[in-house]
C-alpha cells in the first residue's frame, strides 16, 4: 500500500505522518500539489502525481495546499476532487478543505448549523465595512479584521473605529469582520480541540502574550479535557463543515458565551502534541486507514 503525503514543506508533521503510517506497514511519499496536474493524454485517468506515474496512490493524506494565484488554487483543488471521483481516499477532501480554508463559508456554515460563532460580516465595499465597524464601536465594541484565507494568526488586526480599516486593495477587495470577542478576568485565552471520526480526542488552553493565541506566534499551552460542552461544542462545529477531521478554535467572552472562532481543515496539532499523551499522527493515520482504506490496511495494522 502507496499513500501520498500532499505537502511542500514535510518538518515535524510530516515525519510524524510517515512514522505513523510506517508502523502499520504503509509506503509513503511526499507529493506538492503543485507538482501535480491535469493530463487527458498522459495516463487512462488523467491525473499525474510525481513518483505516482505508474498508478496512482491508494490514498492521499493532504498536509498543506500551497498558496497562489485563484487559478493555481483552483487546480490544486481539481486534483484533489479528481482524485476522490476516481475512488482515492483524500483525507481531508478537497471540499471540505474549501469549506474550512474560507473564513466566510466556515462561519455561514456554523451560524446555519445552531454552533455558537460571533456576528461576522464580510463584504466587498470599503462603505458597508465602514457602516459595520461604525454600529459595532458605537454600542461600545470592537471589530477584529482576518484575511479571508489564511491561518497561523497572520494577518489579524483590531479595529477600533472605521479610520483603521484598510483600503480594499489592500485586503484583497474583501472585508472578513467578527466582532471582537472581550476577555474575561482569566485575560486572553482560547482552546484548540481536535477533532478525529466526528470525537474530540484531544484539547488545550492556550494563552498569547496578548489577544492572539496562535502557537505560532508564542503562545503557552496547557491541556484540558477534550470532553465535555467544549468537546460537544467543537465535534457540532466539524460536523457543520463535514470534515474527517478538524482543530476547531473556541473562545468564552467577558460575558461568559463560549463561541467557536475557526474551523481549521488542515490543522496543526505540534503545540497540542506537545502537553498530550496520545499520539495525535498515529491516532490520525490509524483513522484515515481504517475508516476510508478498509479491508487494504496490512494486518498488522488491523491486529495493532
């Protein structure tokens, strides 16, 4: 058994997948998507993987989608859809990496579904911004700006009146607004559950050296039961957005309502793994085998 491994840059995720998928007696190689495309010519099924040219993996385990243009994003998608309508297992799939990826579908999708998810706003015009961010600092709040696609806290910014708000060239030509949610006493924190199969297996508290908590950017973590009104609260949030699996961002405001924040389809889990005792790659691998490979797993990782 082949299984790709779609990243371009492997590090400490990536050997921990291949470790993991070695231990159940699986190949694995590393693949960019950016290096795949679409060939009606080349192969019977028109999809060329490096070091897949033969046949195609068995399954694929998407790591990263590299950034780019909309039309490279598109075709790095179109692989992904492809190979599952050939009947590849691609965990996570490509839509529901669409639908996590988009900070406006995530939040559409959670709203729809009842999950608790603060009052966001996206919109094109700099004049529908302004009259947002103006309603919510005149009853006393603040608005926080996040790029529509991104992740790792990059690109977050306060806004506190409508003056600070970028120009549209200088956010894309779209405007993605959440209410900015206040901390209470214990000051700024969130939590990181992740999600696997639909369960919450593992969760932490993170706190920032100020109001963003990414792992990335410095901030300390600390485990928590993954079970419970967060663990319920973040297994409701994947299950809006249809994921194999998913690390979902929650916070609890000054006024004590725990809302979902993110969605993440493509999750790091280095800074969970770090205050966890479960191997979150094996618990991963040993999912994506099972649940979609079935009856190819190797028996040894069936009897393991």
């Amino acid at each position: 058994m082949h299984v790709a491994i779609a990243t371009d840059d492997p590090g400490w995720h990536g050997e921990r997948l291949q470790t993991a998928f070695s231990v159940r007696g699986v190949d694995t190689a590393f693949v960019s998507l950016r290096e795949c495309r679409i060939d009606l010519e080349h192969t019977r099924h028109g999809i060329v993987i490096p070091g897949f040219e033969q046949r195609l993996p068995d399954g694929v385990f998407v790591r990263q989608v590299p950034g780019g243009t909309l039309e490279q994003v598109v075709l790095r998608l179109d692989i992904l859809h492809g190979l599952k309508a050939l009947g590849i297992p691609v965990y996570n799939d490509g839509r529901a990496i669409e639908k996590t990826v988009d900070k406006a579908m995530t939040s559409f999708l959670l709203r729809h579904a009842g999950v608790p998810t603060p009052p966001t706003w996206v919109v094109e015009s700099n004049s529908q911004a302004r009259a947002v961010v103006q309603h919510l600092t005149t009853a006393g709040g603040e608005v926080v700006m996040k790029p529509l696609f991104g992740s790792r806290g990059v690109g977050l910014r306060r806004v506190r009146s409508a003056d600070e708000l970028p120009s549209t060239e200088e956010c894309a030509g779209v405007y993605y607004l959440q209410r900015f949610i206040e901390p209470g006493p214990d000051g700024y924190r969130d939590w990181r559950v992740l999600v696997i199969a639909g369960r919450a297996v593992a969760a932490m508290q993170r706190r920032g050296r100020d109001w963003i908590n990414n792992v990335a950017l410095g901030a300390a973590c600390e485990a928590v039961p993954a079970a419970g009104p967060l663990g319920q609260m973040a297994e409701n949030a994947c299950r809006a957005v249809d994921v194999d699996y998913g690390g979902v961002d929650i916070m609890r405001g000054r006024d004590g309502v725990t809302q979902v924040v993110e969605v993440n389809g493509i999750p790091a889990w280095r800074g969970l793994q770090s205050v966890c005792e479960l191997d979150l790659a094996q618990r991963l691998v040993d999912d994506f085998l099972l649940r979609h490979l079935g009856p190819r797993v190797p028996l040894r990782a069936a009897s393991a």
